[in-house]
C-alpha cells in the first residue's frame, strides 16, 4: 500500500464528516452573530433582528460556538484523521462515535441555553456572571468528549512506537499529541472551576463564589486554549504547506522543538490575562510575563522555518533574487485552494503574533488592556490563521471522507481573500480604536457612537465604521465558502466505492535531522508540571489569601447583583 493512502473503516469516516458538518452549522450561527457584533457596536442595531436579544447574548454565542465549540470539533475530527492516516491504524470507532456524541450533546446544550438567553456569561464565563447549569454541563460534556477522543489515539500510538522502535514519530503525529496534552493538562483547571465552583453556586448549593478564584483557574485554561486553537494550523502549515507547493520542511527538527516548546511554556503563562487584577504578587505576574515571551519564540521559529520552506518552493518554482521566490507560489491556482487558507494565515499573523507581544509586556498592557485592541489582536490570531487553516481543512477532510470532489473551487479559493481583507479593515479598526480608549466587550453603540449620548464620541467614529465595512467583508467571505462547502456535501460522490482511500499532502524534509533529544514526550511533559507548579503555586495562594468573602450573582442587563 503506497505511504500516501490510508482505508479507513466507513464508521470513522461517517463519524468525521459529522464531526465537521454539525459544527459548521453552529459555526455559521456563530458568524451572524459576529456581524451583528459590529452592527450593534456602531449603534446601527439595538437588538437581533433574527435571534432576539441584545448585544451581550449575541456576543456570548459568537464566542463560545466559534472560538469553543467549532475549533474543538475540528481538533478532534483532524486528530481522529491524521492519527490514523500516519501511523497506518484504524481508529476504535466505538470509542470515537461516544467522543463524538458527548461533544455534540454538550454543545446543543450549551448552544440552546445561550440563544434561550439563559447564558448570557461570555466566553470566559466569568463570575459573578451566572448562567443556567445546563451550561456548564454542556461545556463539561464537551470537554470530556475531546478528553476521550485523544484516550482512544494513545494505544494507537504506543502499539506504533512498539512495532516501529528507533522510528521517528510522524511530525503530524507530535503535533496532535501536543496539542491534546496541552489541552488535557489545561482542562483540569476549568474542569475544576466548573464542577467545584459555578456548577453548584448555578444549582442553588452555595450562595456565594470566589471571583478571583475562578478567573484564576480560567486563565490556566484560557492561555493554553490558544495554543489548542494555533496547533492544528501549524500541524498544517508544518505538514501539508511545503508539499502543497512543490516543494519540502526545511527541517524536520525545527518542527519537532516548535510542538515540544509548546508542550513546555504554553500554560505558565496565564495570569498576563490578569496583569491587572488585584490580589496576585507583581513578582508572579513578572515571572508568568518572562513564560510569555519563552512561548513566543517557537513562533518565531516556526516564521523562519516556513519561510525558509516556501523559498525553497518559490526557487525551484523559478523564483530569483531575495523575494522573486514569493512570487513564484500558487495564490491564484483554484486546484490548490487550500494553499490560499494557510499563506494568508500566516501573513496575518505577522501582525497577530507583533500584537501578542506588545500585549505581553506589562507596560504597553496597561494601555491596551480592556480595549478595543484585545479583540484586534485575537482576531488577527484566532479568527486569522486559526480560523482560515481550520475552514480549508474542513472542506479538505469532508471531500476525503465523504469521497466527494470539492465543487466551486473558484469560490473555496476567493473566500480566504474576501474574508482576509474584512479581517484586516476590521482589526485594524478595533486596534486603532482601542489606542484611543474604545472599550471592548461594551455595546459602544447604545452610548459613545450615539450623538444624543453624553458618553459621545467622535473620534472614533471612523473607526467604528471600519469595524462595520471589514465585518461585513468577512462575514461575505464565510458566506463564499459556506456555499462551496454545502455544494459539495450534497454533491454526488466520486465513485460508488464507499471503501475509497483517504490522503493528506505530506511533507518530505529538506533536512531531515535525527533529533533523538525530541522524540519522547514523557520528560517534556515532567518539565511542563515543574514549571506548572512553580509557577501557578504563589499565584493560588495569594489568590485564596487575599480575597474576602464571595460574589452574588449577576446578570449583565441587571444593574442590582441577583440574589
Ligand atoms: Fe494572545 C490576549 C499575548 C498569541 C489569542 N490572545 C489574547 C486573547 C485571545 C488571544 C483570544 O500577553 C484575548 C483573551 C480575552 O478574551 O481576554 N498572544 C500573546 C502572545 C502571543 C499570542 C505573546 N493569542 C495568540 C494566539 C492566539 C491568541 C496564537 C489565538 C490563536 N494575548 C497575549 C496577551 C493577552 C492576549 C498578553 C492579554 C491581553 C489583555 O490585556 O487582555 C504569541 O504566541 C505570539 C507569537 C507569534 C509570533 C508571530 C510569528 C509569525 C509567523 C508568521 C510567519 C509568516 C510567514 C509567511 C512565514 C511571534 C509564524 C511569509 C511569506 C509570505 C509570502 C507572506
């Protein structure tokens, strides 16, 4: 059997188109309420149109189904594929279906208390905010179907490692497992949060909670999260990209240290989320700010490495010179629209990931913290390369098990341009609006965008505005794709063989090092509790020590807190 194919059992392959049909539906749910993010903000809207309720319901829903519920069910779908496919094993379908099924559950719960207007809490779910338990039981079911879904690949992997000893383990295969390991390690925080704290104060059991707390705990989570989100994109970018154009990974190791240095600084890292909370010691916010800068440089290495690889590309292309390569990559070419989906990523995250370290340092935190700017920073990370990499691999990985051609090519390549552009008008305009004190998370249209408001404010206007034109952009550009991706769901299959192999486009290194130092996860993952320990002991001590009494509940269209 050539290395480039795999059979997968027809369960799994049902199993995963489900697992990326349903969460597009939610997905684009999601979308609207994106758009209508801006509308509100800009004072054009006051309340849905569609779905009802004000702005805070619309941005709970925008949060938790795109940034919670899409990108979970994408990581494990992409799991549940590329696991198997490298190392050459079935996936136990049992198992899989039962991950499948408690994630979906927990997600219908989750969606249909939030749009009931039951769980208007964020998507950080802050207390003293409360929703209905049905909630955070939907969100705990969800995280233990992911849970169980990366169980299932363990035995898989460790039955590989025994028939294949001395054998480097696929690159795509480390960068699943870290992921998940990031992802199980950070999940004992929030599982935590929820089932100890706002599970029994939402069921009526304790009255009060420990704000602080809670954050703290979220924020354990809330960090790691992101790289959660970012992992997959780089299994893509690592693994497929180079061989997309023509051309080899510049180095096999520099991929393998990129997924370890996630393993190791992602979570201790969290409180720069809380810079400027009370109650933890300057020393540990230093100290969690010094992590931060660690786990930006395995970004750092990943932009060398790329770019490296897309130079070898761009001159075996025929490209000259120092940038004659960069024109020399297929931007326009509608059989490879999946390219389109990761060079643009990539390209916004340049302005992401200079946003992310701004935001680390703890002086330019002060500006930017609880402005409009945070939003435009993580929409040029996770609505940005995150999102363009998962939609690309989503119609990617539905064509592959749904044995499908992929229809309206033309549209599944000019959707990522359509929605960059949007993206960079509208962060742009959300990051130059933060500078000048735009708030975030505050219906800036009820007050600072309405003339008749004492709050008025006209300088920021125009970039309001730019939040509206480059949301609307975006929200066309998901459209495009949303019409290409159904197309070819309910097209006719490829052939009547339902057996029909699956395949990824998998790299060859340039230079392929040994990298023995790299190939086992055990003494990342002991180094990662060290520093975990290290660096997560003071901050829940002096959270505990300094906070006095709890919260009551509160609603955010409630101006009194609820009893
Ligand atoms: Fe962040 C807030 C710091 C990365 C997401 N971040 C957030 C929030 C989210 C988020 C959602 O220190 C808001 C949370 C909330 O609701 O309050 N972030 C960082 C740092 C990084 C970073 C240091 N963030 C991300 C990623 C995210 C994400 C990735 C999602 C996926 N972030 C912060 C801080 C805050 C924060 C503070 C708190 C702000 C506050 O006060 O509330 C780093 O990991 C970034 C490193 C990235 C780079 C870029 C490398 C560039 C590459 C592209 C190369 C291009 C090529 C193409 C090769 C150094 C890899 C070239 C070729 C062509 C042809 C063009």
């Amino acid at each position: 059997m050539s290395t480039d194919l795999f059979r997968f059992t027809k369960s799994s392959k049902t199993l995963n188109a489900v697992l990326i049909i349903i969460p597009m539906v939610l997905l684009f749910i999601g979308v609207y309420g994106g758009l209508m993010q801006t509308l509100f903000r800009a004072g054009i809207i006051q309340s849905d149109p569609f779905v009802g309720g004000d702005y805070y319901k619309g941005l709970t829903f925008h949060g938790v189904l795109n940034a919670i519920v899409f990108t979970t069910f994408f990581a494990v779908a992409f799991g549940n594929a590329l696991v198997p496919f490298a190392l050459k094993k079935n996936l136990n379908s049992k198992i899989a279906w039962a991950s499948g099924i408690l994630m979906l559950v927990g997600s219908v719960l989750a969606a249909i208390t939030i749009l009931m207007g039951e769980a208007t809490v964020l998507y950080t779910f802050y207390p003293p905010l409360k929703a209905h338990p049905l909630f955070y039981i939907g969100l705990t079911l969800l995280v233990i179907g992911s849970w169980v879904a990366f169980y299932n690949w363990i035995p898989m992997y460790l039955e590989w490692r025994k028939e294949n000893k001395g054998k480097k383990t696929p690159l795509s295969v480390v960068g699943i497992f870290a992921t998940f390991i990031i992802w199980f390690i950070a999940t004992l925080a929030v599982a935590v949060e929820i089932l100890f704290m706002l599970l029994p104060w939402s069921l009526g059991l304790v009255d009060e909670i420990n704000v602080m707390l809670a954050r703290t705990l979220f924020w354990f989570f809330g960090h790691p999260l992101v790289y959660f989100w970012l992992l997959p994109a780089y299994v893509m970018y690592y693994v497929f990209m180079p061989k997309m154009v023509g051309g080899k990974l510049y180095s096999d190791m520099a991929g393998r240290l990129v997924f370890m240095m996630f393993i190791l600084f992602s979570i201790p890292v969290g409180t720069h989320h809380q810079y400027m909370d009370p109650a933890i010691g300057a020393q540990w916010k230093l100290l969690h700010g010094i992590f931060t800068f660690a786990v930006a440089l395995p970004s750092l290495i990943t932009a060398f490495t790329l770019a490296a690889s897309l130079e070898y590309a761009g001159k075996k292309n025929g490209g000259k010179g120092l940038f004659g390569w960069m024109a020399k990559l297929p931007y326009f070419n509608k059989e490879n629209w999946f390219f389109p989906y990761l060079i643009l990523g990539l390209f916004i995250f340049i302005f992401g990931g200079i946003g992310g370290i701004i935001n680390a340092s703890y002086q330019m935190n002060t500006v930017v913290h609880n402005t409009a700017w945070v939003p435009g920073h993580f929409h040029l990370t996770v609505a940005g390369p995150v999102m363009l990499a998962f939609l690309g691999g989503s119609l990617y990985l539905v064509g592959q098990f749904m044995n499908k051609e992929i229809r309206l090519k033309a549209w599944a390549m000019i959707s990522p341009y359509v929605y960059t552009i949007g993206l960079l008008i509208m962060s742009y305009g959300l990051k130059i609006g933060g500078l000048m004190g735009m708030p975030r998370r505050t219906n800036t249209g009820a007050s600072y965008a309405n003339p008749d408001s004492v709050l008025y404010q006209a300088d920021w206007i125009p970039y309001i505005d730019l939040t509206v034109i480059g949301g609307v952009l975006m929200f066309i550009g998901i459209v495009i794709y949303i019409v290409s991706f159904f197309t070819t769901v309910f097209s006719k299959s490829r052939s009547d063989d339902e057996d029909a192999m699956v395949t990824f486009p998998i790299s060859e290194p340039l230079h392929d090092e040994p990298a023995t130092w790299l190939r086992n996860f055990k003494p990342y993952i002991i180094i990662a509790i060290i520093l975990i320990v290290l660096s997560y002991t003071p901050v829940i001590y002096d959270v505990i020590q300094a906070t006095y009494g709890g919260s009551l509940p509160y609603h955010p269209d409630s101006p009194v807190p609820l009893r």
